[in-house]
C-alpha cells in the first residue's frame, strides 16, 4: 500500500499538477493540505475519474485538507479533538482496509508565524505562534489515543516543522521562525518519543533532502529547500513499512506547489 502527502497549495491552481503526479505514481491513498477550497466547490472529477474515494474537510480560500484513496474510506473523522471552537479546516482521518486496516490521518499544522513573545519569552496567548503549540499539544494527545489501538497507523502531512539543522539548507535563517524555534522542535520530538518511528529518516539519513522551497530568490534552483512534510508511524506501522521516498522532481513541474510529495509504501 502505497500513502502519500502532497501540500498542493491550491487544488484548483495545482490541478494539472496534481492530476500528472497522481497519473505517473499511481499511490494508493494520498492526503492532501491547503486545498483552499471548501467541500461543495472541491474539484471532485479531478480525483473520482481517476478512480479515488475522496473525503475532504475543506475551507474557503485557505487550509484545507482531503484523503483519496483507491481503497474504500471508513470511519471518516474530521477535525482534530481537543478544541471545539476550533474552526480551522486541519485534520482528517480514515480507515482503508486492503489486506491489513491501516488508519490514515493526515493534517496541516499551523505555521505558527509571526512569533509573538511577551517579556518572559512566552508565546503571547491569542497569537499564531501559541495556536500552534496548542495544536501540537491536541496532536500530541489525539496520537497517544491512537497508539492504544496497536494498530498500524500513520500520521502524515505538512507538519510545519524542521526537526533538525540538517532538514535546511540553511539552517541559520530559519533560527527564530516558527518552524526551527526549539519549541517547535521539542514538541515534534514529543510525538516521536511516543512511540512513533519517523519513516523518511529511517530509510535516508544526512543532509540535503527536502520538501519545500519557497517561489522567492531561486531557492529551488538554488536547493534552498527545507524539510517539514512529514510520515510518522505507529509501531505497527513501522513493522510494514518498505520503503519512504521524497518525490523531489515534482518541484520543476508546470506551476508547481512550494511544496513536493512524500511517501511510504507499508506492506498492507
């Protein structure tokens, strides 16, 4: 079973895109972030004629998230537990069943940009930065429950987060941003030290390896790239897992997303 994570910065603006990525790798369940589309507008022939399931959670303009899969979609969950008031188009979740069930959940964590600290160098409450710590926090708790299943599940998406120095090419500019800032890091790495194996570093270690690169100043020619799409899985997860790749190259496409796709392919 091939899962795959694709920001695709606008499913309209990237349909051409998405539809060539689908067509030349064929992955069997895919999740989506910043559809920027709400359900009833969701460009949905794009993905059922190519002979998807698709279930989206969607708002207008901005976030925005959906799973496809070849597979039949049960027991779709929307929204991320733990806030109520929470509005934001984030996170979705799914069972497919081919030989084994594996949960899918995939998610678009707040950037968390600008970084607003108050004189004790705490997130300042109400800020983007402080929404993203608490969804970390939300996360972190939603993946505990699901590591009480035993079941193989996986936890993809745009993460928002560089965990180490070598996942940027420069690491230096990035040193106060959100994504880099140590809490940012240290929450990332309170998922992993749940239990969860982090499938892309397991198969491929060092530098140099990314998933996005901003539109500005060549940083695609240039390789300024950084890593923050991400595939965590459970313990049941990792036993299937076969391999994990970064499909780079989408990057030089007609009017690509800032972002590339990642995948696993789990022996389910």
């Amino acid at each position: 079973m091939k899962i795959a994570s694709f920001n695709i910065n606008g499913v309209k603006a990237r349909a051409d895109a998405l539809g060539a990525w689908l067509d030349a790798t064929q992955p069997d369940v895919a999740v989506l972030q910043e559809i920027k589309s709400t359900d009833e507008t969701f460009p949905r022939a794009l993905i059922e004629d190519r002979g998807y399931n698709l279930e989206t959670h969607g708002q207008k303009g901005f976030n925005g998230v959906a799973i496809l899969s070849k597979l039949p979609l049960e027991d779709v969950t929307r929204g991320l537990p733990g806030d109520d008031d929470d509005i934001q188009a984030r996170w979705i979740e799914a069972t497919v069943v081919d030989r084994r069930a594996v949960r899918i959940c995939g998610m678009y964590l707040p950037n968390g940009n600008p970084v607003e600290l108050d004189a004790g160098g705490q997130p300042v409450t109400g800020g983007k930065y402080a929404y993203k710590l608490a969804w970390m926090e939300r996360l972190h708790a939603r993946a505990r429950d699901l590591l009480m299943l035993e079941e193989p599940c996986v936890l993809l998406g745009d993460y928002n987060i560089i965990p180490q120095p070598e996942d940027a090419a420069r690491p230096e500019v990035w040193r106060e941003d959100a994504l880099f800032r140590p809490e940012s890091r240290a929450a990332f790495r309170r998922l992993l030290n749940l239990g969860f194996t982090e499938a892309f570093r397991t198969r491929t270690p060092g530098p140099g390896h990314y998933t996005f690169w901003d539109y500005q100043a060549g940083a695609y020619q240039k390789n300024h790239g950084i890593r923050i799409d991400h595939i965590l899985l459970s313990p049941q997860g990792a036993d299937l897992m076969r391999d994990c790749q970064i499909d780079a190259d989408v990057r030089a496409g007609d009017k690509p997303s800032d972002h590339v796709p990642i995948w696993v392919e789990l022996d389910a």
